[in-house]
C-alpha cells in the first residue's frame, strides 16, 4: 500500500513539473510548492523501489539547483533495480546535468539499444536528444527528437529542439514547419520568444550555443 502511494505521489509530482516546463498557465509558487511536498512524500513512503526513486530524481532535476542530489537519488534506482528503463535513462540525465556529459551519453544510448517499446517510448527519445544536445552530438539529437514527435505529434518539447536543431543543420523548411506547428500548440509561443527571452525553456539549445545564431531572417520572417 505504501509504495502505491508512493507511486500517486511521484507521478503527480512529475506531472506538475511537466506542466511548470511546458509553460502551463498556473499559479507557479504553489505548484512548485506541492511538487516539494509531493516529492518529498514519496521519499517517505517509496522505501527504494527504483521506479518511484527514478521519477523523484528527474524531477527534482527539474526543479532543484543542487544536480547532486539527483543524481544521487538516481544512483539508488539503479541499484534497486538497473533493469529499471526509466532509471537508466533518469541516470542519463541526470548525468548530463551536473556536467558529465560523456558518460550520460553512454548510458542514454544503452537505453535506447534495448529498443524498448512501451507508453514512454517518445520520452526516451526527448531524454537522448537532450543529452546528444548536451554532448555536441546534434544530429543524433535531431534524430531522437524527430522519433519523439513523430511518436507523439502533440508533444511540445522536442518541437522546441527541433526548431533550432533544424535551422542549424541547414534544413531551414523543417525548422520552419516545427515552427508553425509550436505555434498551434503553444498559445503564447511566438518566434521573439524563443529567440529572445532567457526565460523560455530551451537553456539546453542555449548552453550548447544553438540559439544565438539564429535570427528571424532564417524563418523567413
């Protein structure tokens, strides 16, 4: 019973975050406010059952500055259970995270070579890419990016990578399209946006150096 609850709590911790990432409209001091809590509770109640511990640390990823601790919590799933896809593949980002950007490509793309087909198989995709992003491996990642929105058509984030990662392989008609398509999804997305506002969750584009390069001109716009 208590690592069904664990479950509850660490999926709807992940899915706030989710929703803080994609930009939702929400009150964001209190939502961030119950993904601590909520985080918090299954850490009380998960013992180190590798699939509650492997969701807590790519949340926390998400929302802490101090990378460690994840990766720490990751390191516990693995051990718990390193058959664990989602662990492994938390491990990579978590890696990737705090700077060890070779070693989390290593264990991202073991995780995609077991081929493993399941419900999360476009999260996989959006994980490797980020860690490829990560590595300077940006074709790799326009690959992985390109699965995952095809795997999912709604799912905004590999759009966002996918624009840059597009526009600097030269496939200025593929960034473009992924464009108009952030454009249907998001209702406050616009190109100065992405372009201009540091806010805006692409740091990963940005630290790789893929962002500032770009200008309107390239969108024909």
């Amino acid at each position: 019973m208590l690592i069904q609850t664990a479950f509850i709590f660490a999926w709807r911790a992940f899915a706030l975050m989710a929703e803080l990432i994609e930009g939702a409209d929400s009150d964001r001091e209190a939502q961030l406010e119950e993904v601590q809590q909520l985080t918090a509770n299954t850490l009380q109640k998960s013992g180190d059952n590798a699939f509650a511990l492997a969701l807590v640390s790519l949340t926390r990823i998400m929302l802490d500055d101090d990378l460690n601790a994840p990766a720490e919590l990751a390191e516990r799933a693995i051990k718990s259970n390193e058959d664990n896809i989602f662990a492994r593949q938390t491990l990579a980002v978590a890696h990737s995270a705090v700077g060890d950007t070779e070693k989390a490509y290593l264990l991202s793309k073991a995780c995609q070579q077991s081929n493993i087909q399941d419900d999360f198989a476009h999260l996989w995709d959006l994980y490797h890419a980020l860690v490829c992003i990560s590595s300077g491996r940006f074709e790799e990642a326009r690959i992985a990016a390109t699965r995952a929105t095809n795997a999912a058509p709604n799912f905004i984030a590999p759009r966002r990578q996918l624009i840059a990662l597009c526009a600097n392989a030269g496939d200025l008609e593929g960034a473009r399209t992924h464009l108009n398509v952030m454009r249907s999804l998001e209702h406050d997305f616009s190109l100065d946006r992405y372009l201009n506002d540091f806010d805006y969750p692409v740091l990963t584009l940005r630290n790789a150096g893929l962002i500032t390069p770009l200008k309107r001109d390239d969108f024909g716009e």
